[in-house]
C-alpha cells in the first residue's frame, strides 16, 4: 500500500529526495542546535539556500522531540518545519520521535498547511531503527489525521528502496482491510 484514504485526508509514501518535493511543507530530520549539516538537512541546505539556516540560527537550539518553521527559501515548498528527532541510545526514544512527529504536525495545523511531507526522522546517523520509525511515526500520523482538519496530506518521502518497502509494510499493516 503506498497511498492510503480517508475522509478527505491521505497519507502517502514516496522515494526521492524530500528537499525536492513539491509540498506546502517538508520536515527536517533536525539535531537541536538546528544546524543543517548532512542527510535531508544537508538537502535542505543545498537546495534550499542560506537562508533557511539563518532561520534556523536564531530560533536555536531547541529540546529534542520539538519542532519549529522557517520558511522554504529556494525549495518547492513554502516552509521547512524543522523536528529534533532523538539519538538512538539517548533514552526514552520512542517517546521523543512520537513527540517530534506530533509537534511538527500541530505546526502544520495551527498554519492550516495542507500538504506535509516527513523523511524518516533519526534513522540516519542518530541511528533509530527503521521499522520502529516507521511505526511510531505512522501511528501519530493516523491519530492526529483522525481528528485534526489541517493536515489533509501527509507525505512520507524515504530515500531508499528499503525505507519505503518497510513504511509499506507498516502502512499495510495499520490498514488490513484496505489492501489493494
């Protein structure tokens, strides 16, 4: 399953560089200092020029599972929300990335964006497993679609082949009735 709806709302998953996609919003995999070093901040940086980082600059840092927005500077999408996901190994992982997840859709809510598209937060080098991400992250999503207006689509963009293979996997299993 690589798209799922319901009531107006879908989530949906794609492989590609997120910095490239067309979406009123992308998320930033941020550390707390907000710096954009490498992975999809480096991205964002690259793509998006300087002034995301100056952004960034002055509303650091920021506790992990926060979330704060920038605009998008020279990318497609009009803002960055950029989410402090926690360092696999930190202590009460799963919590921080459910909150990170949460927090960054509550922004895109209160700013009434309609499209919101998330990488797999801190499975890069701050090393959380994948299918873990995969679950927490999709479970918060369909939770707060579920009772939230804003926003109508959540777009998980995932850079490999075996990110998007395992976020199919948990979509599919979240949604067993409506497998295609």
């Amino acid at each position: 399953m690589k798209e799922w709806v319901s009531r107006g709302k879908s989530i949906r998953l794609v492989q590609g560089n997120i910095a490239l996609l067309d979406s009123e919003a992308i998320v930033n995999a941020a550390n707390t200092s907000l710096i954009l070093g490498s992975g999809v901040a480096g991205a964002i940086r690259k793509y998006g020029g300087p002034s995301i980082q100056a952004e960034c600059s002055a509303l650091a840092p920021i506790k992990t599972g926060e979330a704060v927005i920038t605009g998008g500077g020279n990318l497609k999408a009009k803002y960055v929300i950029h989410a402090a996901g926690p360092v696999f190994g930190g202590g009460d992982e799963e919590k921080k990335l459910a909150s990170a997840t949460r927090n960054s859709l509550k922004i895109a809510r209160g700013r009434k964006i309609r499209s919101i598209a998330f990488p797999a937060i801190s499975t890069g080098i701050f090393g959380f497993p994948l299918q873990k991400c995969s679950e927490i992250m999709i479970r918060e999503t369909v939770e707060f679609l579920g009772i939230n207006d804003y926003p109508q689509e959540v777009i998980f963009c995932l850079f490999d082949e075996q990110a998007l293979a395992t976020f199919e996997k948990t979509l599919s299993a979240a949604f067993p009735q409506d497998r295609e």
